[in-house]
C-alpha cells in the first residue's frame, strides 16, 4: 500500500503525468479573492490586532556599544589641535567687476 501512495505522490508531483492532465486548476483570481476578502473581515473585526502584530516583529535599532580596538597616534591629535588653535584665515577679498561702460 505504501509503494502505491509513493508512486502516486511521485507521479503527481512530477508534473505532465497523464494521471493529473485532466484535473482543473483553480482559478487563481478567485482564489487571491477569497483571501484578500477574508484579511479584510479579520481586519475589521478587530483593527488594533494588525497594528499589534505589526509591531510585535519590529527589532530594536538600540545599538550596543563596542570597544574600541585601536589606537591613535599622539602626533594625530597634536596635528588636529594645531588646526584648531590657528585663527581661521580671511576670505580672499573680491574685486568688483568693472562696469562695460567706464572707459
């Protein structure tokens, strides 16, 4: 009896097999019909169970913090104190363009 079922189930599976080329297929438009009608009437009867769901999946985003594994070199932040200490330099003064009419 097994090997009847497994011969079957293979046959079945495999597809283009003469025992399962006249059985109808569903009509997929009717069939996301249904389901699209049944999420609305779940939805409706009870409209914060969605949302709870929803957020119920949500990871946090809170991050752990990690050690740092490295070093800096002392020259590197002497070099960026340097920077900083020195007085921002000046723009470059604009000379105003020359009017087309002045000779």
């Amino acid at each position: 009896m097994r090997h009847a079922i497994f011969t079957l189930l293979l046959s079945a599976a495999c597809g283009g097999a003469p025992l399962a080329a006249n059985v109808p297929t569903p009509n997929k438009a009717a069939a996301a019909g249904v389901v699209a009608g049944a999420a609305a009437a779940i939805t409706l009867a009870d409209p914060k169970a969605a949302a709870a769901v929803a957020e119920s999946s949500k990871v946090d985003d809170e991050k752990k913090p990690q050690k740092s594994k490295g070093t800096v070199p002392a020259d590197v932040f002497d070099r960026l104190d340097a920077k900083q200490s020195q007085p921002p330099e000046p723009p470059p003064a604009q000379n105003p363009a020359p009017e087309s009419g002045e000779p």
